[in-house]
C-alpha cells in the first residue's frame, strides 16, 4: 500500500466499514485462511516472542483499550472484528518491519480492513498518553532517588535524560533539516526515565539535525524546569556532556586530563546512573522494531507511532513484566520564547549547578 492511500484512509470516518466489509469479501477468494484464534492459544514464551508481552499482559491490555474506546465513544468498540485480533495486528505490526499485505495474509483478511482497524489503536494509545507516561510525584521522587543512591550510589537523581533518533523516510518539506550526524533522515526522541527504565517525560518530533541540547531547550520540560516547581533543590536529572550544567541537569566534568578523584569518581556514578536511558532506548527500539525505521511522509503520523509504542513499552513494565509506578503534569508555556529574565535565570542556575555538583563529588572519600 502506497503512502498515498495510506494517508487518504487516515481520514476517512466511521462511515465506510461497509466499504472495508465489501473489499474483504471481493478479496475473500483464494486467500489463505488461518485460524486467528490459535494466536491466543500459544503459551507464553511463543506467544511473547510474536507481540512482545505474556499473555496476562495481553489481556490487561484489550481491558484497558476497550475500556479508552468505549469511554470515547469510538466506533471501534462496537467493531465486528475483535478487539484482540485489532490489538494483535497492530503488535505485530509495530513489532516487526512486516508490511500491512503480508499482516493481512498472517490474520486471514485485507490490507484495508488491517489499515482500517490500526489508525485506531494508534489513536486510542497516543490518547492514553497522560496516563502512563507520567511525571514522578514528591513521594516517588523520594522512592526513586533512593534507589538511585543504593543502587549506584548517586544522591537526588530522579531521572535520566538524553535522545535518540528515529529514521524516517525524508519528509516533503526541508528534507535537508532531518538529516542527523550519521547521515540518515531521521526526527528525535527525547525521554527521561527512572531506576526501572520507565519513561517519566518524552518529547518527540524535532528534525533529526537539531542537537540534543537545543531539543531539550525547545521542549515543555527544558521551557518549565527552571521556571515551574518541577523539581524539588535537592532533586536533579542527570544527563550528559551535551546538556547544560544547571541545578536541575547535572552532567559530568569535562576531562582535559587533570580531573580530582573525586572528580573522577561523581562521573563514574553519574555514568552508572546514566545507563538506564540507554537501555530504556535499547529496550524500546529492540521491542518495537517499527521505530528502526519508519517510511512515513506525515511528521504527525510518525510522533503518534512513536508515543504509542512508549505507552506499549511503560504498560508492560507497569504490569510487571520487565521491572517494577498523580498523572503526568501536562506544562504548557504560554509561548516558546525566552522571557526577558530567562537569561538571568539560567546564568544564576548554571553557577548553582556547579557548585551542586562540587559539593556531591566531595562527599566521596
């Protein structure tokens, strides 16, 4: 399916079920049929290899989408074809670099009826959004650093941040401006995570050519730490030498060969800290393999994929599965713009920040 009709069916209403009805049955002779049910008969070790989640996860997950789309009144929840068979399309689909034809042949229907029923999901998980990517309130802000500290012996951290790339087909408009420093088109996603490589903030869509630092600037979270009571004195994110040191964001020390020890010793802990977002972003793109390389020309569509497949990601560590979590506070500058004291405001940060850092890498020996 070309991205021309991919793109006219994102906008076609509830109305035309019959239409997808009608092209299934034309395509019904010859096709292969395949019993879709024994899908939900595998155990789990086979059943996880395909969509990526046991089969208890599975079904906490139909729960909690059926009960987004009913709440929303979408057509979908009155859909004759399951909503487990929609779900287990759509994880196959965002599992593997399989296309929409040969997801058809697997469960035994159509191209479109498979397209029909995937705008949905995608639009009921980017929905559900707030609800599992959240920002950490005081108490496991408390939890969290905690963890941090026993595990890797660095107080106040909360949370780590950095980006990553997504490889995209080259967009429409300013193509040149997607293209990242390993030459590939490509837009970012920005997210911070805690100890259980949970994702606490993401933010996604700026072109693959912007810096890390310039995207955190750009987004909600870079537009309010500062400004907003996101983060208590004691309490940091933790990122590394390509951010700006602040006593919100604390990086490591740049080594020009005469580091202390101590200086030493805060950058091997920060370090430490640093390799849960690593290996969120290893987890999430090994996951959902879809994020390797997405062949969309809508920026829109693509932001939606990649939000859907971090609330995949965030459920199945919330159920249990990988690891062991008030809703996510939702900041909306009034405008992107610097205030007039923002200047200011970062200056005296920076040089809070500083000595933040000098006075956590002299509490080691």
């Amino acid at each position: 399916m070309d991205e021309r009709n991919m793109l006219m069916m994102m906008v076609l209403d509830d109305y035309d079920e019959e239409f997808f009805l009608d092209w299934e049955l034309e395509e019904r002779k010859g096709r292969l049929e395949v019993n879709i049910q024994s899908w939900r008969t595998l155990g789990d070790p086979t059943f996880k290899q395909h969509f990526r989640m046991n089969c208890a996860t599975f079904e906490n997950l139909i729960l909690a989408v059926g009960s987004h789309l009913k709440e929303n009144n979408t057509w979908l929840s009155r859909s004759r074809k399951g909503l487990d068979v929609a779900l287990m399309m759509v994880l196959w689909i965002l599992a593997t670099p399989d296309t929409f034809r040969s997801v058809a042949v697997k469960f035994s229907t159509s191209q479109g009826v498979v397209h029909f029923h995937y705008k949905y999901i995608i639009l009921a998980l980017r929905q559900m959004a707030a609800k599992y990517i959240r920002w950490p309130d005081q108490h496991e802000m408390e939890l969290i650093s905690g963890i941090f500290e026993e595990r890797y012996g660095y107080p106040g951290a909360i949370g780590c941040i950095d980006g990553c790339n997504i490889n995209v087909t080259a967009p429409l408009e300013q193509p040149q401006a997607y293209i990242d420093k390993h030459h590939n088109y490509s837009i970012i996603l920005q997210g911070v995570c805690d100890h259980n490589l949970l994702f606490r903030d993401i933010f996604v869509g700026q072109p693959g050519a912007v810096r890390y630092k310039r995207t955190f600037n750009r987004s909600p979270l870079g537009q309010n730490i500062l400004r907003k009571p996101v983060l208590p004195d004691d309490k940091h994110l933790l990122g590394d030498g390509g951010y700006t040191q602040t006593s919100k964001l604390i990086i490591p020390y740049r080594n020009n060969g005469n580091l202390t020890r101590r200086q030493r010793t805060h950058n091997y802990c920060l370090s430490r800290c640093r390799s849960c977002i690593e290996r969120a972003f290893a987890l999430l793109k090994g996951k959902w393999r879809r994020l390797k390389y997405f062949p969309s020309y809508c920026l829109e569509y693509l932001i939606d994929h990649v939000v859907s497949c971090v609330v995949l990601h965030n459920f199945i560590i919330l159920e249990g599965e990988a690891y062991e979590d008030q809703e996510q506070k939702l900041w909306q500058g009034e405008d992107l713009l610097p205030h007039i004291n923002d200047r200011q405001l970062l200056d005296h940060s920076k040089e809070q920040g500083l000595l933040k850092r000098d006075f956590i890498a002299v509490s080691w020996r």
